[in-house]
C-alpha cells in the first residue's frame, strides 16, 4: 500500500505564494532488471503526479523510468482563494494515489 504526504501551510493570505511539499511512497521498478532465471521484471513506476486548487490543475509533471524510488516533489503555487488542494499520483497496471488538503485563504 503506498501512502502520499502533502506538506503546505493550511493557512494563507490571498496573493502569498506557498510552497508546496509532496512524498509518495513507492517502490519502483523501471523494467531493466531480470531475474536469476533470466526472466524480465515488469515495470512498475510512477508517470504522472497532478495538482490540483478544487477543480483547476495547477501543476503537473509525466515521469520516466528514471524516477527514484519514493519520489518527493515541489513546487509553489499563489493563494487566490480558499480551496482544497489534492495531489494524485498514477503509475503503471493502474496504480493512482490521492491526498488532499483543505487551505484556507484569507
């Protein structure tokens, strides 16, 4: 089971840019390796992380085989109006991992 963490202030003025802090746990597996059989293990990784304020996308990033395992991403974004931002990761053989977060602008 894989779990994200968002990490951002829960509290901000309108126009003040936050940083927003995200880790998902995850193991990785890009598909190169083989076993003592000689048989392929089959990629299994992160492609895409998504951002979004309520209903607007706000960042987004496509990933490759070269991600790390447990991957951390960060970015900042401008306060404009309260919201919930929720974070959603989506790999391979239909892996999708979601967290939220309600942030109140004042």
């Amino acid at each position: 089971m894989s779990r994200a963490i968002i990490r951002v202030s829960s509290n901000a003025r309108k126009g003040e840019v936050l940083t927003v802090k995200t880790l998902i746990e995850h193991k990785m597996e890009s598909g190169f390796r083989y076993t003592s059989k000689g048989e392929r293990v089959p990629r299994d990784i992160i492609t895409t992380f998504v951002a979004m304020w309520d209903e607007e996308e706000i960042w987004r990033a496509d990933l490759s085989s070269a991600i790390a395992a447990n991957p951390f991403v960060a970015f900042t974004t401008v306060a404009t109006n309260t919201g919930t931002l929720r974070v959603t990761w989506s790999g391979d053989n239909g892996f999708q991992v979601s967290e939220e977060m309600r942030i109140t602008v004042t």
